[in-house]
C-alpha cells in the first residue's frame, strides 16, 4: 500500500533522509521511531506529498506521489504533528468539506457527522468556529475527517500528542479498526508502550538512516537482548545508553 524506494532528502549539507527503503502492506501498522531530528517528520512529509524528495520514489495504494498526485493523495488520510484545520470553519463545516472532498455519499454524511462528533465529545462544538478549539480539540476533528472517509494509508506524525488518556484509548481503537478493514498506517511516536503494542513492525531511524527494521521479536534478536523491551531496544540501537550513563552526574 505504502511503497518506498531509494528516497533521500537533502537540505542543503543535511541529509534528513538517507537511502530509506520500505514497504507497508494492506492492514500493516508500521512504527516509525527515532530520535529528535532524525527525519521522520520529513518522510512523513515526503510520503504525504507536502514535500518533494531529492531523490526516490513513492507509491500510494499504487499512485506515484510525483507523477499522479491527486489520485495518490486521495487514497491517503494524514494526521500531522500540528493539526491544522481551516480556523474560520466550524467543526461539522469542517467534516462536510472532508467528506465532500473525498466523495462520501451525501446520506452517508448526514448520518455520520453528527455520529462522529459525538463519538469524539465535540457534540456541543460542532457548530462553534475551529479557532475556538484547543489543540486536543482540532486534533480529534482530524482524526473524525479520517474515520468518516477510511482512507486506505494513513500516515500519522505523532497522532497522540495533546489526547486526553479517553481520546487517546479512542485514537488507538480507530487505528487497529482501520488496519483491520485494511487500511496501511504508518505512524511516527516516541511513545514505545503505544509502539510495542498497536505496531506490527517497527523501524528505527537515526541521522535520516533506518538502522534496525522488523518486528518487536526480530528487533529483539538484532540487538541480541533477549526479553528486553523496546525502551532498551531503543536506547541500545540508537546509543542512548551512553547519555543515561552520563545522569549519574546529574
Ligand atoms: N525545511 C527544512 N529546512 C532545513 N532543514 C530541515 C527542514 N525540515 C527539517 N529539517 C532538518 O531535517 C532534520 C530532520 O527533521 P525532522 O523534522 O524530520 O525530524 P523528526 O525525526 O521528525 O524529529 P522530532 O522527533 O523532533 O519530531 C533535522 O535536522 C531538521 O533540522
Ligand atoms: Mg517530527
């Protein structure tokens, strides 16, 4: 569904992205971690088609993201790390202009906008402009966008950000849904509890490269630390257990 190959990023001396290569099949949760600034929002970016890679191709549920955009771009549903929603829309205009967007039935819209704005607590808001609504607010009416059009890949940058724990149980319940009916997801966290539960494989990017990819028990046997969870996992591969020798001077 999601289908990488050969892409790189360079921002001017920078490489954000380097040689990065994978695949997400239908009904795949893939989590993609690394540390601050190691370039997963710039792939997420890339895959989305918000920005052009240097080099390397994207395909989307079988589009080319550079050469059929818009037919890529509507098999794909995006949660970005800020969420952004036009401010001068209210919040059921909002999932109407979604729904008109990406062709949902007419009847079917009726039926479900107020059903979603419900589910995710903004029934008294749905009227009120977006501009009014916090951070955790815009950030369920994005996630209400994506379950009212099922999109078949849906890339997620840090979809849990801002969720109150209820959202956030409700965000996870959606996710693993969506993936069951079909749907690809690839999503970026740094929380691994979330990673070593809802993700089926897991990739690891440090300086823009993939260093360690495959399941939990694959990763496992990567690092060669048998039972250990993921937060080990990730501090070995991605040499942070160096700084945590360093807190002891703290
Ligand atoms: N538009 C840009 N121009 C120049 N450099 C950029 C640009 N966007 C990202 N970068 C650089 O690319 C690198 C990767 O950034 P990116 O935002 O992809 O990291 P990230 O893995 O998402 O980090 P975080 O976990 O903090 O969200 C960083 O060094 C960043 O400074
Ligand atoms: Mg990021």
């Amino acid at each position: 569904m999601i289908e990488i190959s050969g892409l790189f990023k360079r921002f001017g001396d920078l490489v954000a992205v380097n040689d990065l290569s994978l695949r997400v099949e239908p009904g795949e949760i893939f989590g993609f971690l690394g540390p601050n600034g190691a370039g997963k929002t710039t792939t997420v970016r890339i895959i989305s088609g918000l920005l052009k890679p240097t080099e390397g191709r994207v395909i989307v549920a079988g589009y080319d993201m550079a050469r059929q955009p818009v037919e890529a771009k509507r098999q794909l549903g995006l949660v970005p790390d800020e969420p952004f929603v036009y401010p001068k829309l209210t919040g059921a205009e909002f999932l109407r202009f979604v729904g008109e967007l990406y062709g949902v039935a007419l009847e079917s819209q009726r039926k479900r906008i107020p059903e979603l704005l419900e589910m995710f607590e903004l029934g008294p808001w749905g009227g009120e402009l977006v501009e009014s609504y916090s951070h955790g607010m815009r950030q369920k009416l994005v996630l209400a966008g994506i379950v009212l059009r099922e999109p078949k890949v849906l890339v997620l940058d840090e979809p849990m950000v801002g969720l109150d724990p209820k959202s956030a149980r409700m965000a996870k319940e959606i996710f693993t849904t969506l993936a069951r009916r079909g749907t690809a997801v690839f999503m970026c966290t740094h929380v691994l509890e979330i990673a070593e539960k809802l993700c089926h494989r897991i990739g690891i990017m440090t300086s823009g490269s993939m260093i360690a990819m495959g399941s939990l028990e694959q990763l496992r046997r990567q690092a060669s630390s048998e039972g250990s969870g993921l937060e080990e996992l990730f501090l070995s591969l991605t040499g942070g257990q160096e700084y945590l020798s360093l807190l002891k001077h703290l």
